[in-house]
C-alpha cells in the first residue's frame, strides 16, 4: 500500500449536512477499496484564488490515507462524478 494526499474543494452553497454527506461519502470510497485513512481534515470556507464555476469560495478538505495505486483511479473516478466537489487532487505522499 502506499500513501496519497487528497485535496478536494466543494461547493460553498451547502449545508452543513451536505457537506458532511460529501465526506462521509468520499471516505466511504477510499475504505471501501481497502483503503486506510490517516488523517480527515474539513479545513473550512476559503478564498479560491480565481473563480471556478461561479464560485469563489470552497469549503476545503484535507485526507491523507493509504491505498493500493489501482483503487486510486476509482476514487478519481467517483470525485469526478460528485456535482458537489468542485475540484480535486491526489498526489502519492512520499515520506522520508
């Protein structure tokens, strides 16, 4: 297994029950495939730096886990279909 940092963004129009629905559901995702999660982190409401889908804020979230590399494209797969995360990335995390 390796280790990943997630970054996601989501809308900053939901309620807070939503927002909980969004991560609950993303790490859902990531322990459904085996994966492990080391840290969960709802960073809270932001400037973004230029205006994405009419939004100027986000709602960022912070995950480091550890998961296989080829679960790592469905986890891409589904925040990719999630209308409420705005924009994501995954980056493998290398820790010295």
């Amino acid at each position: 297994m390796r280790n990943y940092e997630l970054m996601y963004i989501i809308r900053p129009d939901l309620e807070p029950d939503a927002v909980q629905a969004v991560t609950d559901k993303i790490q859902e995702v990531i322990r459904g495939g085996g994966g492990e999660i080391r840290k969960h982190e709802v960073m809270g409401k932001r400037r973004l730096a230029y205006e994405i889908g009419k939004f100027r804020e986000g709602i960022y979230v912070l995950v480091l886990f550890s998961s296989e590399p080829s679960h790592v494209a469905e986890l891409e797969r589904v925040l990719r279909i999630t209308d409420e995360v705005v924009r994501h990335l995954v980056i493998r995390d290398v820790v010295a």
